[in-house]
C-alpha cells in the first residue's frame, strides 16, 4: 500500500544507525472483543490540521482515529480511507488506524509551532469516541491539552462513551467555551442497525444527551442525515423532533443526505440490497450528483421547519461539517421547553421529479 514505509517491518536503507526498521506503525492485531477488526497503531507526525476556506473556514481539526467502527453506510469520510490505499467500503469499516502518539504530537505542535489555535473540531472526519476510544482513552489527554492552550473545543460524535468524559468537559467549560453535539439520524431501530450497524442506539444516545444536559452543558443534536424515502416522512420526523425534544437537547440541526464519492458507492449498494424500490426516487433527487436536487431541499426545508417550531427547535443557521442551512434552535441552558401552541401549517406534498 502506499504507507508501507510506514510499516514496523519495513527497512529504511537511509536511516541512521540502529534505526533501519524503526517505522511508524507500532503494532497491527487483531482484538479481543473487536470480532473482525483490526487496528493499526501508527506513531503520527503530526495531530492538528488546519483547514482553510470551505465548510468549516478557517479553522483545526484533530482525528486521533482513521476509519471508524460505526459502519454508517451513508458515512461522507469513507472515501479517505483510499488515501491510505485501503478500500471505502469494508476496510473502512474495520481497519482502524490509531495515532497512537497523537496526545503527545499535540501538545508539542501547540507549544511549538501552532500559533492561533483558537478552536479546535473533532468529530469532522470520523467519529472520536467510537469503541476503541474505550481501548486507547486518546480523548481525555486531547481534551486536557486543548483546554490548558486555551483553544475553545466543539465535538461531533455518534458515541455514547462521551459520557465517561463528561466530568472532564463540565469543568474544562469553566475555562473554554465548548461545544457538544450529538448526531442521531434514525428514530426508527431497525431501519438504524441496518444503516448504522456498529453504532449505538438511538435510545442510547438521547440518554447521552440528557446526561450531557445533567452535566450543565449544552447539547445539540444533528438529526442528519435526512435519507428520502426512509426518514423523511411526517411520521418519523415528527417522532424525531418529540424525542429530541423530550430528551432536552439545546438545539436541533437538520439537512440532507450528501452522496460523495465512496460514500455513494457503499450506500447505493446497500439501497440497492435492502430497498431496490428506492433507486429510481435516488436517481431522480440525486442523478449523478453530490446534493439533492434544489426542489427536495425546499420540500424538506416545508416539512420540517413546522416540526421545528411546534418543539421549540427553531434556528436558521449553517450545520458545521456541511456547508448547508439547516434549521435548529437554542433554548436557554439548563431549561425546558414546552413544546409552542403555534399551529402548524398543512403537510407540502412530496415533488413527483
């Protein structure tokens, strides 16, 4: 593969003395309780990226994970696996590359090299507290070297294991502004394990989000994406906003499905599996493109925006990581909402494109 000179067994002719078959990758193995997967430890060169432009701005990220185990069929980041000559699929799924150094590298870039870092996000390529967070405990050095740099830190995570960190991030919130946002797709459990077999429930997850609630922060969550024809009808939004809702989250964020390269693949194979009738719809929103068509996102936009505004989930903004206007609200901390009395406009009927 194209980092196999990273690899423990690879010998380097150029090296100093004694250092030969000193590469970047610790160990690669299989894990008990991990059926399936493996994980390579690598030791990073560096830990923070710094994006430029785009959806984020200007803005660092850090991934102390490569791959993810939640298997999120529709997953955007899929196709960064191919970087590392590694396939978007399976491998994706199941190879996990560890930066096993990552704590270390960080806290030596911002004492060095790294001037204005002044918001770092984690969670924008794949998901920091997936289970082998659980093995490597990675997150709690990364949250404690950001906070004493005075860098203000936002979270995006499917994982329920942010709750082992919570005491962490109620006191570093005494110090630096963070941010934490909890994404949950699906209200519906066997349409979620089919789509996102590897990670927690969604049950699991609104606890998550009262639990962060109980620990004085706020919590939003990211009810994307929206997938046609599977959950975007009134039924299961309508349950999605109620359980949101009741589970107390600060704010809710909504937008469509983005078929990116390796994603699309992945996902259309597994539509094509579990819900052949669906094809042609995605071919009529989608054709060959990243984005839903102009007049689904309006039609979304109609049905959903009433959903927000019964549940005092209402806010016109950007959702960070898609570059797209979604709506979500912010209620004040540590209060609930009742849901408003303002009555809701008729359903808007589906575009037959």
């Amino acid at each position: 593969m194209r980092w196999e000179a990273q690899q423990a067994t690879h010998v380097d002719a150029d090296a100093l003395p004694g250092l030969e078959e000193r590469g970047a990758t610790l160990e690669r193995w299989p894990t008990p309780g991990f059926d399936g997967m493996a994980f390579l430890e690598v030791t990073a060169r560096s830990a923070l990226n710094h994006v430029r432009g785009g959806v984020l701005g200007d803005t660092w990220t850090i991934n102390p994970y490569r791959g993810c185990q939640h298997a999120c069929v529709y997953c955007f980041a899929r196709d960064t696996h191919r970087y590392l000559d590694l396939d978007a699929g399976a491998d994706f799924d199941t190879r996990i590359v560890v930066k096993a150094n990552v704590v270390e590298v960080l806290e030596r870039e911002l004492r060095t090299t790294r001037h204005g870092v002044d918001r770092v996000h984690l969670g924008t390529n794949t998901d920091p507290y997936q289970r082998a967070e659980g093995r490597y405990r990675l997150m709690p050095g990364i949250l404690r070297a950001l906070a004493a740099h005075g860098a203000a830190i936002a979270i995006l995570t499917k994982g329920t294991l942010l709750r082992r960190d919570l005491p962490l991030l109620a006191e570093i919130a005494r110090e630096v502004p963070v941010s934490i946002a909890m994404s949950i797709a699906i209200f519906d459990d066997a349409l979620q394990q089919s789509v996102e077999p590897g990670t927690p429930s969604t049950a699991a997850r609104l606890a998550t989000v009262r639990a962060v609630r109980e620990a004085g922060l706020d919590c939003e969550v990211f009810l994307m994406p929206i997938l046609p024809g599977l959950t975007d009808t009134r039924a299961h939004l309508e349950r999605a906003y109620a359980a949101i809702a009741e589970a107390g989250a600060t704010s809710a964020a909504t937008t469509t499905l983005h078929l990116r390269p390796g994603a699309r693949e992945w996902y259309l194979r597994w539509l094509q599996a579990e819900h052949p009738h669906l094809l042609e719809q995605y071919r009529r929103i989608y054709g060959g493109g990243t984005t839903a068509r102009r007049d689904y996102r309006d039609w979304l936009r109609a049905r959903t925006t009433p959903l927000a505004r019964r549940h005092g989930l209402l806010r016109t903004r950007v959702a960070d990581g898609t570059g797209t206007n979604v709506v979500a609200n912010a209620r004040p901390s540590g209060a609930r909402q009742l849901p408003s009395t303002t009555a809701t406009p008729a359903a808007v009927p589906l575009p037959l494109f």
